[in-house]
C-alpha cells in the first residue's frame, strides 16, 4: 500500500529538486522575472500567477496520466499532443541546453568572486562533474540527488535565518513598502510555464496516485512546494533591494553582506552541487528518452553513445555560456517560457482537460 507522502508530497518536492538549480539557484532567475518589477510586484508574481500554473497543470497531468497509466515522458506527450509530440522533444532539447548553459556562466561567476579562480575552469569544471555522472548512470546519479537535496535544503535555511537577523529591517522596509510596477503577472505566469515544462519528466513518481481526490492534492501541493524556497531566497534578498538587481549571481551578493567567510566558502560548493545535480539529471533524461525511443524500433542504444552524446550536449552548452548569465536568462528563458505555453501549457489545459472530463470514472 502506497504512504500517503508517496501518493501526496513525493512528486512535488521531486519536481522541486529537477528545477531549483534552472529555476532560481542563482538568484538571477528571480531578479529577471519577479524583483524587477518591485517587492511587491515580486511576492505578487510568485504567489498567484507562478504558483497557480505549476499547480493547475500538475493536477491535470497527473490525474491525466493516472486515468490512461502514461508514467513515462514518451506515450504521455504522444497521447497529448498525438502527432505534434516531436515540437515538445525540440523544446525540451533547447530548454536543456539553455539551462546546461546558464548553470556553466553560474558556476564561472561563482568561482571568480568566491575563490578568485578564473571563470571557464569553473564551467568546464561543472561540465566535467555532470558528464561523470551521466557517464556512471543512474544509481550514482539518484544517490547524489538524495544527499545533495538535504544539503541545499539546509544551505537556504541557513541563507535566509542569517539574512533576517542582519538585515531584518531592511527586509521589512522592502515588504512594507509593497512597490509593484505592471508586468509583474505575466511574467509570473511565464516563469510558471517555463518550470511545468519538466513535469513529463517526473510522472514516473505519480505512479502510487489511485484516486481523483489523490491527484488534485498532489498537483495542488506541487506549486507551494516548487515555489517556497524561491519566496525565502526573494525575501532574503529584499534586504539589497535594489542594489542586488545588476549583480549577474545575487547568491554571491548576499554572500559578501553577510561577510562570513565560511558561508562565502561553504555556499558556492553546495550551489555548484546543486548544478551538477540539476545538470547530470537533463542530460540522463535526454540519453534516457534515446534509449526508450530505439527500444521502441526493436533496437538497442549502443554503450558508447551515451557518453558521446553527453559530451556533445555540454560542448555545446560550455559554447552558450559565453553570452553571458544575465542575457541567458533574459532572452534565453524569456523565450523558451512562451515557447512551453504553446507546446505543453495550452495543450493540457484544453487537450488535456477534455480527455479528463470524457474518462471522468476511470481508475488508475
């Protein structure tokens, strides 16, 4: 019998791991979609928009996926956009890029302003970590994400339990003052559609689902979940406002405020970890859907491909980062957003939604 976490948190905070290094590791992805237009405008942003299309589209995708057994990335997409599934793959494909790209112009900032190293070692150095990893597999890969999670967890508690006791009160200036400049909903709703673009991948963990009722909580938990650690970093960060605005890693700048050397040590290893785990996960998702897709054609992947085409993915993403952190995320994630609300969002909020309403009493 499943747990009720297997059936109502797991795939939330399952979710929450695949985006938090792409989704706001940084600290970047906050200030371009939510602090830009205010702290009010932020909170605003994060709270309504971005949590409620991370939760609606959950809930539709995994009582969707329970009602016709679609757990794997593959027959899922088939079933929902039918012959038009290989524009998802070519989202994917450039989504995965752009994020191996922006975690590599990351890690080179993090390595230059917290050990004075210069920037490229740090991103080859990344890229080397995440194509070990792939090349080792999956067992390797789940056990670091395990250990890795309670690490981060613990690193971002530490951020924001620091960051209340030395700049409480501009903290509080920043969330009293509530600025909100207009835009702030659409671009909640875009980062929102940038991060569901990854729920085909963590269906497998819907699989203990049975019931409706279970599906709708689980969905609805799914966008708390994915969002709480990003409000405790924004929050943090209110206490710069707006200075922390043209720093490329604000995670760097709260960093140098608090002035602990341990923390200036101690955090940019655990985010670097982070964009290895996030990284290893998108290019084994990638080799994975490979592998499934030749099976499919009763044929098999050979060894030597999976780390050929590691190595392919993260040349070309070392060769992305050389735009820049601030223009990736800008341009880069601005684009894919609209892009996943015409490949994923739109489609399961109408295609989606109607196959659910015709297969209303089906069980899993």
């Amino acid at each position: 019998m499943s747990s009720w976490f297997q059936r109502y948190l797991l795939p939330g905070f399952v979710f929450q791991s695949i985006i938090v290094a792409g989704g706001y590791g940084t600290g970047r992805e906050l200030v371009e979609f939510f602090l830009q237009y205010g702290p009010g405008g932020g909170l605003l942003g994060m709270l309504i928009p971005a949590t409620v299309i991370i939760s609606l589209t959950s809930i539709l995708a995994f009582e969707l996926a329970r009602i016709t057994q679609c757990y794997d990335y593959r027959s899922f997409l088939r079933l929902l956009l039918g012959r038009a599934w290989f524009l998802y793959e070519i989202g994917y494909l450039a989504a995965a890029l752009l994020i191996l790209a922006v975690i590599g112009a990351a890690a080179g900032h993090m390595v230059t302003e917290a050990f004075g190293m210069p920037g490229s070692l740090g991103a080859f150095g990344l890229l080397i970590a995440i194509g070990f990893l792939t090349f080792k597999g999956t067992e390797l890969i789940e056990g670091f994400l395990s250990i890795w999670s309670v690490v981060l967890y613990a690193a971002y508690i530490t951020l924001f339990g620091l960051s209340l006791v030395r700049f409480g009160p501009a903290i509080q200036t920043g969330l009293s003052s509530f600025l909100a400049t207009d835009g702030w909903f659409v671009s909640g709703f875009r980062y929102g559609a940038l991060q569901v673009s990854l729920l085909p991948a963590i269906l497998f963990a819907t699989a203990h689902i049975r019931k409706r009722r279970e599906a709708v909580i689980a969905g609805l938990l799914v966008g708390p979940i994915a969002i709480f650690p990003a409000v405790l970093f924004f929050v943090a960060m209110l206490g710069h406002y707006p200075a922390i605005l043209e720093r490329p890693v604000p995670a760097n700048y709260l960093l140098e405020m608090l002035d602990s050397r341990f923390l200036q040590l101690a955090f940019p290893i655990v985010l670097i970890g982070t964009f290895v785990e996030t990284g290893a996960g998108l290019v084994h998702a990638f080799n994975e859907r490979l592998a499934n897709s030749l099976q499919a054609l009763k044929r098999a992947m050979p060894d030597y491909a999976r780390p050929l085409i590691a190595l392919g993915l993260l040349i070309a993403a070392l060769l992305l980062s050389r735009f820049g952190l601030i223009d990736l995320i800008a341009v880069g994630y601005g684009t894919m957003s609209w892009v996943f609300v015409g490949v994923f969002v739109v489609p399961l909020l109408t295609l989606g939604l109607r196959r659910i309403i015709r297969r209303p009493g089906q069980a899993g």
